[in-house]
C-alpha cells in the first residue's frame, strides 16, 4: 500500500467539511467579561478559506457544544448555513449533516481538538486535527495541521483538499 496515493484518494472523495469551534477555529481560549457572553478570537485566513470553499460547492458544518450570536454571525457571514450549536452529543449533529446532503462517511472531513469530537472523527473519512489538539484525538486523525487551533488550521485543511480536488486558486478566488 502507498500511503502517499491512499491519502490523496481520501482527500479526493472529500464532498463536505465539518468543524469544531474552539480549540479548532480559535485557540480555545475565552475572554470573560461582565456580559453573558464569552468573546473569542478567530483567524481571519480561516474565514476567508471557509467561504471560498461554500463557493467552491463544498458545504460546511459547525458543531460546537457552544452557543454565541457573535460565532453564529460570523459564520453565516461567511455563507455557513449548517450550524449546529448546544451539540451535547455531537454524533447526533453530524448524523443530521450527513443525512441532509446524502453523503457518505468516507465523503466528509471532520476537525476536532478533543474528546467531544472523537465519536464523530471515528466515522468521517477525513478525520483531521490542529497541532495542539488532545493525545487521544491525534492518535486517531488522518492529517494533523502543522498550525494550531485559531491559527491557520481550518485554512490549512481546506487548501489541502481544494488543492487535491484542483479547485483552489481558480477565477473566484480573488473576491470574497
């Protein structure tokens, strides 16, 4: 077996992408204010991939156990229109995906960062991780970002099967 020519086999079948909120699109850290609502941080590079991917003709999902108007925002600025938040088991989110875009397992990438998302990056086809993600998720990832979680991971996954797929840096790409 060529692993080379196995994993560009997988990234090839890649039809949807699926990812975590923190820990993946930021770097898991929160900042605390008075108000009820956390503040995080994202990586403007990520953004830019995840809407050109939508329009690219690949969906993504978000899953995150947490629930903010400003994240929700952000992505449906972006064109995200599948986004799962509250998701206490994330199975159940990622089921819903799957179903409503008739795709396979073996047909959607998954990041994740820790253990709420290990069910989940067993079945995706492309289970994918940040650098700094948990021991037990990395042991189980396909591809493992050289970039950390908020900084470039998102994009790195995204270029890397646009890329495969020949649909990165074509006449759309120069617009958001």
């Amino acid at each position: 077996m060529n692993f080379i020519s196995d994993f560009q086999k997988i990234v090839k079948e890649i039809k949807a992408i699926i990812f975590d909120v923190d820990g993946v699109l930021t770097d898991g850290s929160i900042y605390l204010f008075s108000t009820e609502e956390f503040t995080r941080k994202m990586n403007i590079k990520d953004g830019y991939a995840i809407q050109y991917c939508i329009k690219q003709g690949i969906p993504i999902g978000i899953i995150s156990g947490g629930n903010s108007d400003a994240v929700r925002k952000r992505f449906n600025l972006l064109g995200v229109t599948d986004i799962y938040f509250k998701s206490t088991v994330k199975l159940h989110d990622y089921l819903d995906f799957k179903y409503k875009y008739q795709l396979n397992d073996n047909e959607i990438a998954y990041m994740g960062d820790d253990i709420p998302d290990y069910e989940v990056m067993k079945l995706s086809g492309l289970p994918a991780c940040p650098a700094d993600a948990a021991k037990e998720i990395k042991e189980i990832a396909k591809y493992i970002s050289p970039f950390k979680g908020g900084e470039g991971c998102a994009r790195d996954l995204i270029e890397l099967i646009l890329k495969a797929q020949n649909k990165w840096m074509n006449n759309n790409a120069f617009q958001w």
